[in-house]
C-alpha cells in the first residue's frame, strides 16, 4: 500500500467548498482538487461531487472515463479512503440507480439519456394513426421503478369508508374494463421553437412530444364510487392527487392532481390503465397501472400509480405547484411567483407539419408537395379543421382530415384522440422555396396563436403558434 494517509469519509465529507478545501473519492482514493475546480472543462458542475465520490457523476458524463482524465485526477492524490468506509460507498455507488431501466428503440430522438426521455421521427408519428408503443413518445423525470405485478397494490385514501387497497388482479375483476382511444400531449412539446426566440428552462423537445395509443383499464369513477364517493365528499373535496412509485434519490415521489369534477364525470373517462394498444403497459409508460386523463396535459397521467387521494387540496407535488404552468412573455426568473398561476390541466389547440421536414427538399420534377401532419385540441374539444398554407400564409387551403380506420366518431366533448392530415397540392410554378404552415381550429372555434413570441414563457411550456416548415424546391 502506499504510504499516504488513511481519511475517514467524514473527513472527506468536511470538504465540500473552495475555502475548506474540495475533496472528492475515486476508486478508495482520496484527492484535494481544490486547485483543479477553476481549470475544469465542465465547469463548476465539479462542485456537485465535492465531499463524495466521484462515481456517480462519472457514470452520468461519461466523457470522464478516459486515460488522460484520470492522469489528472492522479495528480491530486492526497490519501486513501478507510477500508470500512470504502465498503459502505460501493454499495452506494456502484448502483446506478437507472440501471434497471428498459432497452428502447433506437429509432427514438434521445432528449436525455437518465431520465430517459425521447421522441418518434415526426415522418414516423404521422404514418400510423395509431402509435407504436415502442415508438410513443416517453417522458420520465425519475428512473422506471421496477414493480411486482403480483405484490403491487393501489391505496385509494380520503373517502369516508377508509383506505381501499385494490391488487391489479381486483382492478382488473371487481370492475368494467374500459378501453379509450386518447393522445397525450406533454406540456413541452414544441419547445424547441420556443428555444429560438428566447432561452427557456426545459428539455428541447422538437414537435413529437406527442402521441395517440388505445388505453384499456378500469374507470377512475368506478374506483371512486367502489371507495365510497358519494354527495357527501363532493361537498368538500376538489382535486383528486396521483402518487407514482418512482423516486428521486430522497425518496419523494412523482405526483400530480386534476380536478375532482374530471375524475369522477361520466363523460370524464378517466382510467386507471393497464393495458397500452392491446397488451400490458410496457415499463416506460407505467405497467402495472397508470393514470390516462384524456384531454389533459401528460404530467397529470400519472404512471406507476401508488397512491390515489380524494382531497379538498391540490397535490402538494413540485410538478404541480413549481412547474408546468404557463406566465406572461414579460415575467423572468427573477420575478416568477408559481403561485400566481394555475396549474396546467386541459391543454390548447395544437397542429404540426410531420412531412416534408424543415429544411427538407421537393422536387420539382413531382410537380406536387404533399403535406402530413396532427391536430388535436385539450378537453375534449374536437379538431374539426386544419389549415394549410404554401406561401408563407397568403393563400390557404382545408386539409382532410382523418379519425383511425376502426373508429366510431367521438360524442361531442369527447374527442380525446387527435386527427392526422393531409394536403396534396400543386407546386406554385415560380416558387423556389415554400413556407408551408398549419394552423388548428377546434369546436370552440379555438385557433393556434400565429406566432412563438406573445406566447414565450420562461418554461417554454404551451408552444401551439403556427407550425412553419420551409422546403426547396429542386430542379
Ligand atoms: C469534462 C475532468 C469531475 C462534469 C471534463 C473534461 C475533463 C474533466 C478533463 C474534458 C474531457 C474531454 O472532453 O476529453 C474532470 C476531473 C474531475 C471531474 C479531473 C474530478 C476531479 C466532474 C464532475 C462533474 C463533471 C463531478 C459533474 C458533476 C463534466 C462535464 C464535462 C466535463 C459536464 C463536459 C463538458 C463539455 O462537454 O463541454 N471533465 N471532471 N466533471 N466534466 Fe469533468
Ligand atoms: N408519471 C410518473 N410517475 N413519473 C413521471 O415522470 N411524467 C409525466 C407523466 N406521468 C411522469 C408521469 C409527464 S411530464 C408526461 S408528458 C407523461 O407522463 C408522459 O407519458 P409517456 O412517457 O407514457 O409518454
Ligand atoms: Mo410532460
């Protein structure tokens, strides 16, 4: 063994700034990079590991794991780490806590690896009315918590008869199984577009953070009225909170709420899901159960459903009070107050050009362009027209719309899955280039803004302006 000094972790611990001195563990060794902190390529994220083991962090960034990384990293050795406490840490660190996550397609656009979050190519969302499973696009905050199908359970809790636990076979036997073909949409798609006016805080979705599936469950409703809702709890309770069984490395949970009136309607069709197109929730989207809301927002379908709670408030969760809410152009991250606001439910009015691609090419020889994309609209609301321009908004043409092959057009106020569309028109002879835009209109008479800057919002969330591709025109 070499001949430097043995540290306890609590004397590394005792080292986490630039004036006690920074310490970190690598391997049982003890360094003093103190020096190093101002010369790190990434910046002062270095500090995030300071009194810990650097691991974890390496295992995230894995730029780290090069020889002349760790040459640089020898040069700061000043000990090495009790045998004892070494010990402990490697079972801590050697866990990588995503490490149980599922293998997913490579045909998905990777927003971020852990949490893993990604979208479909557009080309491939608008050719199926339908989304693969696969292919749908997935949106975690937290890693997919392994759940037993046979010892999970579903506590149903604020209802006077007391707590009601229900296993996925009871969810699946004491009540109607119901089936509901519903898009869900996250708050951040289109953000990207957002991006380019003006910074904002969030993942870069493109414009597929969305997709449509077929959900096949019990009813919220049945649950409830299963518990014990009645008259009485409707004079009191408002909200009804969702908790997830995925945690962050404190142990709190994902969570969200939507309205009591939402839960409980007939019309509603709130599920507690357990099948996605036909066959059980895959991993990524909440097996056992989840929560499907149609018309609402992605962040309120809660996946690996724990806990539900009948409450006078809404869920306390940071993802309902401290984020998805939409603020003025004019208000920064100096003056956001997130209490001002509502908490995001029933999403706007939304198209998006999926073919030709921006920046993409027609050729002028095909003497047409075909033009694909989605529309869909929150709460219930139906598409009932989509609007297509080539020049850049000076004419406009209706595009067809299409419901899926096998299904029954929606009740008024139920239209919960969107429409895909489509225009075939004649190349404009003179044109070099097209702007082809799309814009939205549902059965409120509800339209897309026309463009991103009076909706920017410091969290570039409800992105809905008018999509704008521009394609050349080859010869
Ligand atoms: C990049 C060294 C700790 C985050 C780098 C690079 C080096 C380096 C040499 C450039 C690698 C290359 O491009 O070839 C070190 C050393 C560390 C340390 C010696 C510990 C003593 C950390 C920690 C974090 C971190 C704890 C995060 C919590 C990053 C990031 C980059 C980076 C994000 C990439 C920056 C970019 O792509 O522009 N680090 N690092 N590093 N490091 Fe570290
Ligand atoms: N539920 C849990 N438990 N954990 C999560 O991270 N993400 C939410 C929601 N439900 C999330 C969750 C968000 S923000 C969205 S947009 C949708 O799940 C995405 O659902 P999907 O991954 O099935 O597409
Ligand atoms: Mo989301």
């Amino acid at each position: 063994r070499s001949a430097l000094p043995i540290f306890t972790q609590e004397d590394v611990t005792g080292h986490r700034t630039l004036e006690d001195g920074v310490w970190v563990t690598y391997k049982g060794g003890v360094y003093d990079i103190t020096e190093f902190v101002a010369m790190h390529p990434g910046g002062d994220k270095i500090l995030l590991a300071a009194g810990g083991a650097l691991e974890p962090f390496w295992s995230l960034y894995a730029v780290h794991n090069q020889e002349h990384v760790l040459e640089i990293l020898s040069e700061y050795k000043v000990g090495e780490l009790s045998a004892e406490d070494l010990k402990k840490q490697q079972s801590v660190t050697t866990s990588d806590p995503y490490s149980s996550d599922p293998v997913r397609h490579p045909a998905l656009r990777v927003n971020s690896l852990k949490p893993f979050n990604a979208e479909p190519p557009p080309e491939i969302l608008s050719d199926s009315y339908i989304t693969p499973s696969a292919i749908f696009f997935k949106r975690n905050h937290l890693p997919v918590p392994q759940v037993d199908p046979g010892s999970y359970r579903l506590y149903i809790e604020g209802l006077p008869g007391g707590v009601l636990t229900l296993s996925l076979e009871d969810l699946k036997t004491k009540f109607p199984k119901h089936t509901v073909t519903a898009t869900l949409q996250c708050a951040g798609n289109r953000r990207s577009e957002m991006n380019k006016v003006k910074q904002v805080k969030g993942l870069n979705w493109g414009i597929a953070a969305i997709s449509n599936a077929t959900w096949s469950g019990a009813k919220l409703r049945d649950v409830l009225l299963a518990a014990g809702y009645g008259p009485d709890v409707a004079k009191w309770a408002r909200h009804v909170q969702f908790e997830g069984l995925d945690k962050d490395v404190s142990g709190t949970t994902y969570g969200a709420s939507i309205p009591l009136n939402k839960a409980v309607s007939e019309e509603g069709d709130v599920l507690l899901a357990y099948e996605m197109n036909g066959e059980d929730l895959p991993a990524d989207h909440g097996f056992p159960v989840r929560v499907v809301v149609p018309g609402t927002v992605g962040a309120r379908n809660v996946k690996w459903l724990g806990k539900v709670t009948v409450s006078a408030e809404e869920s306390g969760s940071h993802w309902q009070q401290n984020d998805y809410k939409g603020f003025s152009p004019g208000t920064d991250w100096d003056t956001v107050d997130f209490k001002s606001a509502p908490a995001i439910q029933e999403l706007p009015i939304q198209s998006a050009i999926t073919a030709p691609a921006d920046g993409g090419v027609v050729e002028r020889s095909s003497g047409e362009v075909t033009v694909k994309g989605y529309a869909w609209s929150g709460g219930g609301r139906e598409v009932v027209r989509v609007d297509v321009s080539l020049d850049g908004g000076k004419t406009w043409q209706v595009a067809q719309l299409k419901d899926g092959e096998n299904e029954a057009p929606p009740p008024p106020g139920r239209a919960w899955a969107w429409k895909l569309w489509e225009v075939q028109a004649p190349l404009p002879p003179e044109a070099q280039e097209l702007e082809i835009i799309c814009k939205a209109v549902d059965d409120s008479y509800n339209m897309q803004p026309d463009s991103v800057p009076p909706i920017w919002n410091l969290r570039g969330v409800l992105s809905n302006a008018w999509h704008r591709v521009k394609v050349k025109i080859t010869e």
